[in-house]
C-alpha cells in the first residue's frame, strides 16, 4: 500500500481535483459491480473476493524527495476467477485514492490445467519471486502485516525487482515422498526501467520497451505440516527508457522458509541474492546487494497478533542500481499488533524505524482491511 | 474373605463407573463420504492438503472437501485437532489460496441434511462428521478416522 511507499517521485503536495475524482469513478462502479456480482457466486465455478483497506501514515521526517508526512490511503482490490472445464481465468484490478491514485489492473491470467495439480497460465501475473509476492499481492488482508518488505515493495512503490512478468508461467504442485512440492516457473516479458521499473501494463501493451524476464522457484512442504522451505532464482534483462539510458541484466536467486510453531508462533524469513550489470553509453558496471528479513509473528488469544519484522541488507551504500531506482529500504525495524474484528476484517497498528539509501525516519502505520463476501 | 468380596465388588463398581464416564466422554471424528469411497485409505498430509482447498487423486477418485459447519463444537474440535489453526487463520489460508491459484473455496455446509445430499450427489466429495452422527445415516461411508479423545 503506498502508504509504505517511499519513491521520491511520490510527492504531490496537493492532489489534482481531476485526477481524484478519475480514480474514485471507476473505483465506485467497481464497487458497485461486487455488489451485482457477489449473488453469482452462486453459480459455483465462480470466486469473486473484494478487499477494501483504509490506511493512515505519519512520519518523523519528511526527507527531501520522499513521500509526504502524514498520509491517508483507501485501497480496493477485486478479485475473479473462474473455472470452465479445465480452463481457468482469473483477475485482479487494484484502486487506490491517497498519495497517487491509480487503478490498475495487477493480474489478468488465463490457464489451462495440464494435469491434476499443474497449470499453464497465460497473461499478466506476480512473479513467483520470494514468498510474499505470490502469497499475498495486493490483498491487505491477508498479511498480517501493514507494510510490505522493501526488497518485495511493488514497481510503482519503489520496488527495485520485477513483481509482475507477461507471458508464460508453469505452476503446480505434487505431492512425493510424503511431502507436498511446489513449483513455479516464469517467463515473459518484464519491466522497463523509466524513474522506476513499469512493467507491462494491460491496457497498453506496446508501450515501454520491454525484454524477457525468467523465474524459477520450487519449495517443500513436508508431510501434514503447513511449513515451507523454498528457492528460486532469476535472470531479469531491463531495458532503459530515454530518461534513463541505462540497461540492466539482472540475475538473482535466495531462499525463503515459513515455519510455525505450535500453532501460535510463525517465522517467516527470506534472503536474496542480486547482481546487476549496468550498461550505460561507453560504460558498463557490475554490482551486487543482498537483502533480507525475518518476520515473528505469535498469536495472542484468538483475534491478536504481535508481530516483529527487521528487514537488512548489504553492498546497497553506494550501489548504483539501487540509487537509479530511489526510494529502496536499505533496513527497516517495525513491530506491530493484528486485532482481528471479526470473521474478516482487521485492525492493525505497527512502529518502524525506516532507513532509506539517504534518509532515516520513524513511522507509525493504521490500517483497517476486510476481506468480503 | 466376605470383607474381600466388598472390596472388590467396590473397586470393580468404580472401575466400571469409570470406564463408563470416560467411554461417555469420548468422541471419534471422521472423514466420511459417497459408499464409492469405501476403503479409500488417505494419508495426514493428503487430509491436511484436501481441507486446505487442494484436490487429492487417490485410487482414481478424484477427492475434494467439504467444510461442516453444521455443529461449532465439530467445527472447533477439527481446527484444534486436525488443522491445527484458529479459525481465522484457517479461513483466511482457505481466502490465499483461491487467491493466488485460482479456484474455488471450498463448500460451506451449515445444514446437515445438505451435506449429506452434496456427499452423495458430488462424487469425491468427503466433509468431517461425529462417527456416532454418521452411525443414523445410511447413504453415507467413514472413509478415515480423523481423531478420537474426550472432550473436556
């Protein structure tokens, strides 16, 4: 949610009327589309979920080029999908009005199932990066946090990977030797780097100059547990814009894990590994950076949460990719409190002590969200 | 020797004043479904993988779940027992994973008499039920046994 964003170019310090009420519009009538659509679920192929968000942000500093001190957020994200036979489709639309309204359409996919447990999608989809991308996108509700990791942070908040790829992507799991695998793999058409990464957007297909972008990730599952322990690894080729004549070849790989203890404490952690190659007119550069973070969370009672996220990383100072970009969460600390109102919907609290590339500040974060039907 | 007998007529009066509290107490979950999935042996992680919204294929059935929310108490004890989650957290794992994989959730039942009409007009349909609930049904068959113990 952008109220975590911390991209320099997001700073208007006051929203065009215009450009407001051109968000709001269609965010209403996407509203008012879930409320004709929810009685379809019904018919049972059928999934629709809409998951509205609420946010507020302050913070200490207002480091030049950052974002704006206080800011307030509404975020909407609807979700379809839908079963035909063994052909799936599936979308994700995602509006918000606050510091820079938009709406986006974040995935669009349509697959087909090549076996029990595999499919071959086709489209805009997150790419199976890490952990938190392809758990979460752009459901608030689902994380039991407010804020997302810097090194996981969307294109258009700042992020310094591709978060979305078009093309082709394998996506299955099996189960062997009593363990459930998962597997992911990715290919198509990544971001552009334009004052930040763009990836290919729905609605404009041929604009940006984009090249191939790959992923592969593949996590276990043992036996009847809910834990998890994956790897994945990338070779991403960005070309620049105009405005920022330098390409980039990007390979990257890391390791997550999702661990629960007992049924109270969780561990979330994942590490990357990135270099970058940066081919500038008459000049090319090789850099590296790594980054990662660990995440407790320990359930209080049935409705509250504590949480705990420190998110770290090395060779950032200086690096010359991440200064392209802006914006990067070189560390952050933050802890954090989950009430959950109902069945639904959640009330969440969280401090952190940001360090950006230049800037350090502190934060406070609220945010309401709700998942419905 | 008479004294003996009293005592032993008393002990085994308790024991069985025992037994009989603790057999009373006891319950016995189960997985149950369509009389076609008789003898369909599903392991932990099969079950576990079924109620978390996956489809398991087992002895070329292809088996899915039902949720049983007919009895909170069913509900409650096949949370802490099988799934090992709150119920939010159990739901909200169920709401993730439709939404990264597409899909459905899985089907809701609140009325008993449905569930047992979906068991039997969905093939590889399997839901939770008590054992000694599904004794009354005859349409119906335990496919496993989830857990069994006394309520407290």
């Amino acid at each position: 949610m952008n109220t975590d964003s911390h991209r320099p170019a997001a700073r208007p310090d006051k929203k065009p009327p215009k450009q407001f009420y051109r968000t709001l519009g269609p965010a209403l009538l996407a509203l008012a589309a879930c409320q004709i659509a929810a009685p379809a679920q019904a018919a049972e192929a059928d999934q629709f979920f809409f998951f509205p968000a609420a946010a507020y942000a302050w913070r200490s500093e207002d480091p030049a080029g950052a974002a704006r001190k206080r800011e307030g957020e509404i975020d909407l994200d609807l979700f379809y999908t839908t079963d035909r036979g063994h052909l799936r489709f599936l979308a994700e639309v995602f509006g918000k009005t606050g510091g820079e309204s938009e709406i986006e359409i974040e995935r669009l996919q349509i697959s087909w199932e090549l076996w029990p447990g595999s499919r071959l999608w086709l489209g805009r989809f997150h790419n199976p990066i890490g952990y938190w991308n392809t758990d979460y996108h752009h459901g608030n509700y689902l994380q039991t946090t407010i804020s997302r990791p810097g090194i996981d942070a969307f294109e258009d908040d700042g992020g310094v990977l591709p978060m979305h790829i078009a093309g082709a992507l394998l996506e299955g799991y099996t189960a062997l030797a009593g363990a459930l695998w998962r597997y992911d793999v990715a290919l198509g058409a990544g971001p552009e780097i334009n004052s930040g990464l763009q990836p290919v957007a729905v609605y404009q297909p041929g604009v940006g100059a984009h090249d191939a972008s790959f992923t592969a990730r593949l996590s276990w599952q043992p036996k009847d547990t809910n834990n998890q322990v994956g790897v994945f690894a990338g070779l991403n080729l960005f070309p620049g814009a105009s405005l920022t004549p330098v390409d980039v070849r990007q390979q990257l790989a890391g390791l997550f894990t999702n661990w629960h203890f007992g049924t109270r404490t969780d561990l979330l952690a994942v590490i990357y590994f990135v270099d970058n190659e940066l081919t500038s007119p008459g000049a090319t550069t090789q850099e590296s950076f790594r980054d990662g973070y660990i995440q407790l969370e320990q359930a209080l009672g049935a409705q509250w949460i504590a949480y705990g996220r420190a998110e770290g990383s090395s060779g950032a100072t200086g690096n010359a990719y991440l200064n392209l970009l802006g914006g990067f969460v070189r560390e952050r600390q933050l802890i954090g409190l989950r009430y959950d109102l109902a069945k639904n919907q959640a009330v969440k609290a969280e401090i952190s002590k940001v360090h950006l590339l230049g800037d350090r500040f502190d934060q406070i974060n609220l945010q309401w969200s709700a998942v419905y039907p | 020797m008479r004294r003996f007998g009293y005592v032993a007529l008393l002990l085994t009066g308790l024991l069985v004043l025992s037994a009989g509290h603790a057999l009373a107490g006891e319950r016995r979950l189960v997985l149950v479904g369509s009389p076609e999935l008789r003898g369909l042996d599903l392991n932990a992680a099969e079950i576990r993988q079924l109620f978390l919204g996956y489809a398991v294929t087992k002895d070329n059935h292809e088996v899915t779940a039902a949720i049983n929310k007919s009895d909170a108490l069913l509900y409650e004890v096949f949370l802490q027992k099988v799934i090992f989650m709150s119920s939010q957290t159990y739901e909200r794992q169920l709401v993730a994973k439709v939404f990264h994989y597409g899909g459905q959730l899985p089907p809701t039942f609140a009325r008993p008499e449905e569930l047992t009409a979906a068991l039997n007009s969905r093939p590889g349909l399997v839901t939770f039920m008590w054992e000694d609930y599904v004794r009354q049904l005859s349409n119906v068959t335990v496919v496993n046994e989830l857990w069994h113990g006394s309520i407290e």
